[in-house]
C-alpha cells in the first residue's frame, strides 16, 4: 500500500470555467486541489493549508497574480512552494519580474496542459528542476486536412 500525501495545489484564477476544468486535470493526475476564484482569499487559506504548488493567473480582478506571489513570498519566506503563473496576455516586459519573484513558468493562454502538468511533476517530485524557467507561448493544435 502506498500512504504517501497527495501533492496539494492551489490553482488562482477569476474565470470560473477554466478554475474548474485545470481543477479536474489536477484531480484527475491525484493531487489534492484548492481552486480559489478571488485572489484575496488566497493568503490567509495558504498559510493555514500549506500548499506544495501555487498556480495563479496573472490578471484578475483586484490584483495580479504577480502581487499575490510576491505576497505569499512574504508570508513563506524562503519556504515559498513554487509558483506557475498563466496568462492571456503574455508580455516580455514581465519576464525579469517573474524572475525576481521566483516564479517557475509561465504559461500563454491557452496552453498545452499536457506540457503544464509535466512541469508540476517535474517541480513537485525533482528539487533539482526547481532552477529552470520556462515560458510556454500559446498552444495551436495544427488542422490535419
């Protein structure tokens, strides 16, 4: 029997239909999964809950996902999980601040989930990866006709 914890994910973003669906991704591949649709929810329920990942997306209504990682990089310290962030509107202006917020990935809307839940695995389960940055540019499935 296996009796290791599931992996715990908070997943951050005001659109409630894509919350849920990368909720039932992440379910579905066993990690435990706590969608937030408000990100001035989120702090005082990481803190309590202990995370092991943050997936937030970079605009929503009353702040960034950037604010928020560099609120919860306050609240963690040091111990902050790694975060993702998920974007629709992907500027080369906000990469070096990403960078100096600690921030894993970035992933343009709409992304390969395949790819993002690769990436998770890769930082839940390989410390090692935690020194990469990616940046995924929009996925665009190719018509095959």
């Amino acid at each position: 029997m296996n009796f290791t914890m599931a992996k715990k994910i908070v997943v951050v973003d005001d659109d409630i239909d894509f919350l849920s669906e990368l909720e039932e991704a992440l379910r579905l591949c066993d990690y435990e999964v706590r969608p937030f649709s408000d990100p001035a929810q989120v702090r005082q329920a990481a803190v309590l809950d202990k995370p092991d990942l943050f997936l937030l997306d970079m605009r929503m209504h009353g702040k960034s996902g950037l604010q928020l990682a560099s609120e919860l990089s306050e609240d963690f310290g040091l111990n902050r999980p790694p975060v993702i962030v998920m974007t629709g509107y992907f500027s080369e202006n906000e990469l070096s601040q990403m960078r100096l917020d600690g921030i894993k990935a970035c992933y343009t809307k709409p992304f390969d989930l395949f790819d993002m839940l690769s990436k998770i695995k890769k930082l839940l389960h390989e410390p090692a990866s935690q020194k990469d940055f990616i940046v995924s540019k929009p996925f665009r499935q190719e018509n095959k006709t």
